[in-house]
C-alpha cells in the first residue's frame, strides 16, 4: 500500500483532532487495566496539538488497528478474546463448553478480572475432584496450573502494582517487599502443594512454590526440600552494592505493558531525556526530558505526540543528520498476516516537538516487526535502516533495507542487496566484524538458525554475503535478543545472542533446569571474533551457562573498570513467567559473573526493553528499563536503577559529531590507550544504542578503571576514507566533544545532578 501525503482540509483537520482527543481521553491510565501506583507528580507542561503529517498517521494507525482480527493473535486483545469463549459458551454443551469456559477463564487472568477467573477454576477443580477416580488427572493439573497462577497474579496486583514500594518483586523478597496483602499468596501455595501432589515432577509449579513462598516472608523454612530453590543460589556477586531503584521517586516509572526506550539527549543540552513506548493500541508514547536539576519534566503531549501510540520497540538516531536526534516506533509483531501496523518515524523538529514523517520520508510500510536497526551501511554519511520483519508460510515477507537518499527520504533495495533470506526475525545487530569500516548484520531468527550477513558494499554498489554457515555462528536456534560488542578489548567486534523460551522450556523450567547444572540450548551463546574471519562459541567457559527467556537487554560500563557488563530481560508472555532479569559483570574479559541478586537487578517482571546512560552526569551509568508484559492486565512500573559506585573508578564521557560522516557518529570507533595502575592498556567502545531491545545514549560514556589520564584517544570515523583523529595526554572525568576534521578536543562543562528523589505520599 502506498499513501500520498496530503495536507488535510479544516474539515478534515477538525475531524482528525475529535478522534485524537477521543483516543487520548484514557491517556491517564494509559490500557483499561493498567493498575494505578504511586508515584511522584512531576511537572506536566501543556499540550501541543500534533501538525497534519502526524494526525493523518495517528488516524492510519487507528484504523489498522482496528482491523486486527483477536481470534488470529494469541497476544493482546484479550477482552475481545474473553467475550469470544464467552459467546461460545453460550451456545456449546459437554467438552466443548468446558474447553471455551478454560479459555474464558484464561483470558479473564489476561485481562486481570482475577475474582471472575479465580470463581471459575475453583469450580472447576470442586468439580473435578468430586468425581474420585473418574477425574481426568490431566486436565485438573492444568486446572491447578492456572488456579495457582490467578492467586499469583491477584497478590502481585495488591502489592507489587497498587502497593508499590522500590523493592517490589525483586527477588529473593526483601523483609521490606513481603506481600501485606497476603490471601493470594496463601491460597496460590495451597494449590500449588496440591499441584505437586499430583506431579512432583513440575518444575514450573516448584518454581513458583518458591516464589510464592518468598513473598509470604516463609522461604526458605517452609518449602519442601524435594522443590526448595538453595538459598545460596541467590547469594552469588555478594561482594556488589545494590543499585537503587529510584523511577517512582522521580516521576518516570509510570504503568505500561511490553515496549521499548531510548534514553538520550532529545533536546542538546547535555543532560539525559527517557522516552519510552507501551504496546498497547492506545498507550501514549511518553517523553520525560531532563530539567537539569536532578528530575523530568513530562512532555509526552508538549511534544506535539498527544495519540501517537504503541510500538513494542523504539530505536533512535538523527537519521537527517540536522543535529537532532530522532527516533522509529516499530509495530505490529507477534501478530503475523494481522501486523499491518505501520511503524512510525518521528523527526525531532528542534523545538521541543515531534512529526511523524513515515509517509513523506518513504519508510511507510504494513509489516510486522519489532526489530531495526540504523547504520550507514554505504558510509555516504546519510544513516541508512534495516527493518528486520517476521515472516512465516503464511505471511512471507521481506525485511526492507532502506537506504538514506540524503535529501530526507529513503528507498527500499532488498531485493539487490544480496538480503533474500525470509524468517521470522526476532532481533538484529549492526557492526564492523571485520574492520573494514562497513557495518555487517547479524540477525537473530526465532526457531530457525540465525543468519550473518558480511557487508560487500567497499566494491562500490550496496550488497550483503551471508555467510554463518562458514563461521558457525547458526545458534542458538531458539533466539531473540542480539548485539555486537567488544567484551575482550581486542579491537574485534563479537556477536552475542540470547535464548529464549520455548513451548517445552518456559522461563521457570529453564530456572530450574539450571540449578541442575545442565548447558542448556536455549542459553546465550557468545561468539567470539578471532579476527581471522572465524569466530569461536565461548559463553560456557565464560560463565554464561544460564538458559533463560532474554528480551529486553543492553550493555555498558556499571563499575567503569573499561569492560562492558550486560543486563538481559526476561520478556516472556506468559504470566507464570516471573523469573529474574539478570545483571552479568565483566571480569577483565575473561569471565562473567552473575550479579542479579546482590545488586538488586533480578526483578521478575518482564523486561522488554534496556537503555544505559549517565542520567545524573555522575560519571557512571545508570540503567531505565520497561517492564510490562504482552497481555492486557499485565502492565507494570518501569525501572530506573540508580549507579551508587559514584567514583570508585574513573571515566570520560566523549559526544562526536561527524560531518562527512553521519552526524551521530554511528559505527564511529573510539580507542583509549592508558596506564590502569601499572599496566597499560586499550579500550575499544563503538558508538551506537547497544541490543536490539534497548535505547543506550550514544554519547560515548567509557570506564578507565584506575587511570589518571588517557595517553591517547583516536576516534576512526565511519566514511570511505577511514579517516581517524588522536589526542594525547585527555584529562579523565571529564565531558568533551569532537567534532569530526577539527582537530581540537572542546570539553563540555556539564555539572552532575545528584537525583531528586522524593518521599511517595
């Protein structure tokens, strides 16, 4: 489908701002479910209606919306699903009525009517336990099974979202965290112990016994040592501080499902903004933009977005290289033939505002995707996308490679670019693998091997050679998140993925099928760059040998030591699915160690989407993450941990700017050359926004450990010539921009603002 753009009649105009106003009347709670919580009131300014370009794409998107079929999606939509299995019920008798009310009772969970659902599956397993030994085990289990995940979901909503304090659902459960609100916890182990009784075997009910347990205050004295979780798991990474979880304080944990942030300086004046999306059809895109002393100001609708909505990932970068970062909403996955939701491009005008320019930049598209990623793949210094779509038998669509013209639009060259292979894509990566300056794509396939494209475009015409055949680089074959980094400091870009669930390992089996010690499929595999061409598999020796549901990720310096640390999310749907993010440290490049639990990162909500960034210009990094899930009743507060390892070690904090090169510097290459106590050594950054399920800033935030000055720092910049420029002898701890062909260092007099945190009313 092709669209015009056509600036709209008054009439039109008119009509286009009723529908806007009316989709945004629900703004405040954002889906009908989300769960209020309390939270700081920060500053709101007032609205600025949306120009032509960005109302006609609001009413685009409504309209694709509603065409969405709920009985062709597992995902969302669940209060259509719900009144779907009720209307059959209505007319079916027998099996067929017991199958429907299983599923009404499903969707009531989904849509979090937890009472409703909670007097359906009671009376279905009084029903079924009276029948003695006529009773079909089976579908009693899965009775139990879901019984015990309503109990679960209801004392997560009394504590964790209408009781909200800064160490809900981080686990093991603080004394402060114990649930107060405490009958669905009760009745939740009471099922579960049921549950086991008839299958001891159930790893997923052991799991959530555990847990369950945990926010009663009981664990570990009352859980049966045939399904106790060993204390001592959760005591690894000791010796780390605790990062506070400080969103509330500030204003920006807000309530949202599944979706994507970008954290990053929207507006030039030097200090960190957070934009963060929830998938919902009508959840408001928010803008939170840094007030410079130590809080946010929420200019979701000052922005000129009031109605621009969803998207379960954002990406950003100044793709018109007009020195203003802009930023992509990606929609329509998960939903296959229904995911034609156009995703959205939203130009930063400069002035505080936002318009989607989708249609008039040629980036107007129906497919579903969630994955994409920026880079100027021909180096003509205009940044080009790669849109990676899901397909399937049913849907066979291609990804779309869009090249920058230069002139604000962009044209699709799949077809010529040697990128033919179809799947249903999951997660996407861009780096130089070779260091020959030209950005190669790593692509994560869900279900099938994985793919590696080497970019060929240095012969003068934009093409791609897939080669992970050669380089093994196929698995995990059940995959999702993926990015390109330099774990080693080796001056070689490696590729990491990560596993997820799947129908037979859902993220409590795997939770505990890796307390037996088994290496897992469906871990993450780190493939390292040998530099040769080759590449060798290296999780397990490295200490990454834990399967689990990854999504929302990134990566960034937490301790400032020079080697990059990483947070993986666990994204998966599924309500049951309450395992812990986990925070892995960066030892010197040749291991990693898990630091979930002592540093207060293993939140068991969902974690769809990371970003990294100095958000207190304190020299270290901090951390935003949104954490809702897929379904309508599952929205959750997003995160922001706050760094509290302030100075231990030092750091620089370089923006570049390119001229000939794209104006963001992406793919541009940093190397610091230092004396770290008495050894000296190199560290390699890559400018970019790290996994692609997360929004790291791109200012280059680089930890030196115990240096006291940067020998030298060389920038190579991403164009045709690999041009680089050096300085020796840069002061640490300091804020600097380099602008590329001048050859001077200018530091940014940028003061830190310590968090103004409040105390909740």
């Amino acid at each position: 489908m092709k669209l015009q753009l056509r600036l709209s009649s008054s009439l039109v105009l008119f009509s286009l701002i009723l529908i806007l106003i009316s989709s945004c009347q629900g703004v405040e709670n954002q889906t009908a479910n989300h769960a209020a919580i309390s939270e700081k009131k920060i500053t709101r300014e007032p609205a600025i209606l949306p120009d032509d370009a960005t109302l006609i794409m609001i009413d685009t998107i409504r309209k694709a919306h509603a065409k969405v079929n709920h009985e062709n999606i597992n995902y969302y939509l669940n209060e259509k699903r719900a009144d779907f299995f009720l209307r059959m019920m209505e007319v079916q008798t027998g099996p067929e009525r017991i199958n429907s009310m299983f599923g009404y009772g499903q969707e009531l969970i989904n849509i979090g009517e937890l009472e409703k659902a909670i007097t359906i599956f009671e009376n279905m397993r009084e029903q079924l336990s009276s029948l003695g030994e006529e009773k079909d085990l089976e579908v009693l289990k899965a009775t139990l099974k879901v019984l015990s995940i309503a109990y679960f979901r209801k004392t997560e909503v009394e504590n964790c979202l209408q009781n909200h304090t800064d160490e809900s659902c981080i686990i093991p459960i603080s004394k402060k965290a114990v649930h107060s609100y405490n009958e669905g916890s009760i009745k939740c182990v009471a099922v579960l112990e049921e549950l086991l009784k008839l299958d001891p075997s159930d790893k997923e009910a052991q799991y959530l016994l555990n847990i369950a347990h945990m926010t009663l205050g009981s664990y570990p004295r009352s859980v049966s040592k045939d399904f106790r979780i060993p204390k001592k798991f959760f005591e690894a990474g000791d010796d780390f501080p605790r990062f506070e979880e400080v969103a509330m304080h500030l204003g920006v944990a807000g309530s949202s499902l599944a979706g994507g942030t970008c954290v990053e300086d929207f507006n030039n004046d030097g200090y960190l903004d957070i934009i963060a999306s929830s998938w919902g059809f009508t959840d408001q895109i928010k803008y939170y933009e840094n007030d410079q002393n130590g809080g946010y100001i929420d200019r979701s609708l000052s922005s000129g977005m009031q109605g621009v909505s969803g998207g379960l990932n954002l990406r950003h970068a100044d793709y018109n290289n007009d020195g203003y970062v802009d930023f992509l909403i990606l929609r329509g996955a998960w939903f296959f033939g229904e995911g034609k939701i156009p995703n959205s491009l939203m130009r930063n005008n400069g002035d505080g505002t936002f318009t989607d320019v989708s249609i008039e930049s040629g980036l107007y598209s129906e497919y579903p995707t969630q994955s994409a990623e920026w880079a100027d793949f021909n180096l003509d210094g205009h940044l080009d996308l790669f849109i990676a779509n899901e397909a399937n038998e049913n849907f066979p669509v291609f990804s779309e490679l869009m090249i920058n013209q230069g002139d604000g639009t962009f044209k699709n060259e799949i077809q010529s670019s040697g990128i033919s292979t179809r799947g249903f894509f999951k997660g996407v990566s861009c780096g130089d693998l070779n260091n020959d300056n030209y950005p190669d794509l790593y692509i994560s396939n869900l279900g099938a091997q994985n793919v590696l494209f080497m970019n060929t475009s240095a012969s003068g015409q934009i093409g791609f050679k897939r080669i992970e055949g050669q380089t093994g680089t196929t698995n995990p074959i059940i995959s999702f998140p993926t990015w390109m980094f330099d774990y080693n400091n080796d001056g070689h870009n490696d590729i990491f993925v990560s596993g997820y669930s799947d129908l037979e390992h859902s993220g409590p089996q795997l939770f505990m099928e890796n307390l037996e010690g088994a290496l897992h499929t469906n871990r993450p595999y780190l493939y390292r760059n040998n530099g040769n061409g080759s590449f060798t598999e290296v999780s397990a020796e490295l200490g990454l040998n834990q399967a689990m549901s990854g999504m929302g990720s990134n990566f960034g310096d937490l301790d400032n030591d020079g080697f990059l640390d990483f947070y993986l999310g666990t994204g998966e749907a599924d309500l049951k699915s309450v395992v812990p993010n986990r925070m892995y440290l960066n030892k010197g490049g040749k291991s990693f160690e898990d630091v979930s639990f002592s540093g207060g990162f293993s939140h068991i909500q969902k974690g769809s989407a990371v970003g990294f960034g100095d958000l207190d210009n304190d020299g270290d990094q901090d951390i935003y993450a949104v954490m809702g899930g897929f379904f309508e009743g599952d929205a959750f507060q997003n995160i922001l941990y706050e760094n509290p390892l302030g100075s231990e070690n030092n750091w620089v904090n370089i923006s570049l700017e390119g001229t000939s090169s794209n104006r963001s510097a992406i793919g541009a290459r940093i190397l610091l050359y230092v004396i770290d106590g008495t050894e000296e050594r190199k560290i390699y950054h890559t400018v970019n926004t790290g996994s692609s399920f997360g929004g790291n800033s791109l200012a280059a935030e680089i930890g030196v450990g115990k240096a006291k000055i940067i020998t030298q720092l060389t920038v190579f910049w991403p164009n045709k010539e690999r041009t680089k420029l050096s300085f020796n002898n840069v002061a640490i701890n300091k804020f600097y921009k380099i602008k590329e062909g001048v050859n001077s260092i200018e530091e940014r007099m940028i003061e830190a603002r310590p968090f103004a945190k409040t105390e909740l009313e």
